[in-house]
C-alpha cells in the first residue's frame, strides 16, 4: 500500500511530502530513493490500517480511503 500513499495525501500533507522529497534530491539521492525516504512519515498511519482490516476483514485498501477521507488527506 505505501507506493499508494503519495496518491492519497491532500493539501498541506501533499506539500510536504513533495518538499521532502525535493530536500533529499537536493542532498544527492536518486529521485526514488527520495520518495520511498520521504513518504515513511505518511506511510506509518498504514500499520493502523492493516491492523484494522484484519480485524474487521474489510480490505486494508478501503480502511485507508475512508481514513484518508476522514483526515482530509
């Protein structure tokens, strides 16, 4: 799910994820590199997720859309 999370962020939570990932390019990282670093601090909620969606057996996709959707991410 976490190559899914940039998709999913909004707003400031958006911005920050580019600019992070902008700061680690800038530093020398390849661009990739870059975005699996910078997307680590949106991708942690995910744990939660999945957590979720076991117990519940809805899939951990639909947990995240409606979390994100609650969010406002």
């Amino acid at each position: 799910m976490t190559p899914h999370v940039p998709a999913m962020l909004r707003g400031v939570e958006a911005e920050r994820f580019v600019e992070r990932t902008r700061g680690f390019v800038e530093m020398g990282a390849p661009e990739d590199v870059a975005r699996d670093v910078a997307v680590l601090l949106d991708a942690f909620p995910l744990l939660d997720v999945v957590e979720i969606a076991a117990r519940t057996r809805v899939p951990a996709d639909e947990i995240a859309r409606m979390a994100a959707t609650r969010t406002g991410s």
